[in-house]
C-alpha cells in the first residue's frame, strides 16, 4: 500500500507543479487569469503587422510592410500573494501602459483577477481624422475564466474605459477569449472585441485567432486579426486607429511570453 502511494505521488508531483507554475497573464491581447508566482519575472514581446494579408502575396502577406513591436514585463509581489505588476511598452503611438493585477479567486471550475491600468500615449495630443491621439486614461478589468474540462478555458473581461480616442466620456464593454489545448504543446486561441455601445455604429467589433505553441518556459502565439493595437484602450475601445478592419482585412501578428 506504501508503494502505491508513493507511486501515486510521483505521478501528482507534475501536476502540481504545472498548476503553481509562472505564466505571463496575457492571451493575444486579452489579460488572463494566469500570474507570476512569488518573485519570478516574466516578458512578453508583441509584433503586428499593420499591412493586410489579402491582396498583398507579393509582400509577404503583409510581413514586407510596418509594423508595431511592444515590450512588457511582470513581476509577481511575493509578500502579496496572487499581485503582479505589470509594465507594457509599444511602438503603436507609443503607448506607455502600467497595471497591477491582483487574483481574486481561483476555484476548480472558474478563476478571477482585478486588474487596474494606466495608459498613457506618449505623443503630442492633436486632433487627427481619426479622433485624438497623444490621450491618457484609465481602464479597470475583471479577467474571469471557465474551465471547460482539462483541455479549454472560456474567458471574459469585463473593462471599464476612462476615455477613447473619439469619446472624452467612460464607455464600458467585454472582451472574451477561447483557448483550447490540442495537444500538450499545441493549441487554439480566440478573442472577440466587441464594439462597446457609446462609440459610433459606424465602427466595426474586431478578432483575433491562431495558435500557440508551448516549449520550456517560452509560449509563441501566431494569430490573425483585423483588430488595431496590443493595449486594453487599443483593442477595447473600439476606435482606436479608426477602428478594426473588415472581417476579411485581417493582418498577421505573434507574441513571444518567457518565463524566468
């Protein structure tokens, strides 16, 4: 009975390790549930291609034209347990962003954060065709996630925006995600952005889709999207850059996250 016992904690001890593992809190553009624990650090890089894939074979498929990299980094806050700070760097008007995300819950089937960020784009403020660029602002968001079995988590997150680049006034709206494990390493992941009511009709919802692809400690994540930007006030307020392109205008894009 000892033997099988030790035999059966053996088999447990790479499951717990995997559930107490660091993982940068970041789908495609969507902030997770997941966390960096205790003092670990991890960085994300972020890279899209601002030129559409259809119509231009001839340029890669978009990958001769510009394109918007970021950095971000995130620390775990030992002393508070479940707090990271996060800090984000992008090229995309180039937007400054620090959060603090705390876990709030992390139950069996569903888990959640509350997360708080300041954003800031660091050009001068002028009027463009567009709306405003150079704005500053505030975004409150309430990551939560549903685990459908062992092999996909359903997101939402709730975010409340301080402005936009077309509205001066809050707007509220709700991202959701889709990650689906294929096999250990591989799998599919999925976001929405929805409109959010109080900015034009005029302006199109925007997504993202494609695959990640887990290795040790790295996480590489290919996606299509016809959304514009890598930050909450970017790719949630709905305006952003003039909005996301038609469904059938998607351009590429990957992240790379590392955990130390």
């Amino acid at each position: 009975m000892i033997a099988n016992l030790r035999t059966a904690a053996l088999c447990l001890a790479p499951a717990l390790l995997l559930a107490e593992s660091s993982e940068y809190p970041l789908a495609v553009n969507l902030p997770t549930g997941d966390m960096m624990q205790f003092w670990d650090m991890g960085i994300a890089f972020t890279h899209r291609f601002s030129t559409p894939a259809s119509g231009h074979g001839k340029d890669a498929y978009g990958l001769d034209g510009y394109a918007y990299p970021g950095l971000g980094v995130d620390f775990g806050i030992k002393p508070v347990k479940g707090l990271n700070v996060i800090l984000y760097r992008t090229a995309d008007n180039k937007t400054f962003t620090f959060a603090l995300q705390q876990r709030i819950l992390n139950g069996d089937y569903v888990r959640m954060s509350l997360r708080a960020e300041r954003f800031d784009e660091v050009v001068k403020r002028a009027e463009t065709p567009v709306g405003t660029v150079g704005i500053n602002g505030g975004a409150y968001q309430l990551p939560t996630e549903f685990f459908l079995g062992d092999f996909a988590v359903l997101s939402v997150v709730p975010t409340y925006l301080s402005r936009t680049t077309t509205q001066k006034k809050p707007v509220f709206t709700a991202g959701a995600g889709l990650r689906v494990d294929i096999t250990d390493k591989l799998g599919f992941v999925g976001e929405y952005y929805p409109r959010p009511s109080k900015v034009d009709r005029t302006f199109r919802p925007g997504y993202s889709a494609g695959f990640t692809y887990k290795t040790f400690k790295h996480r590489f994540t290919l996606v299509a999207t016809n959304a514009t930007g890598t930050t909450t006030n970017q790719v949630l307020s709905g305006d952003y850059g003039g909005g996301a392109r038609s469904t059938g205008q998607w351009a590429l894009g990957f992240n790379v996250a590392r955990t130390f």
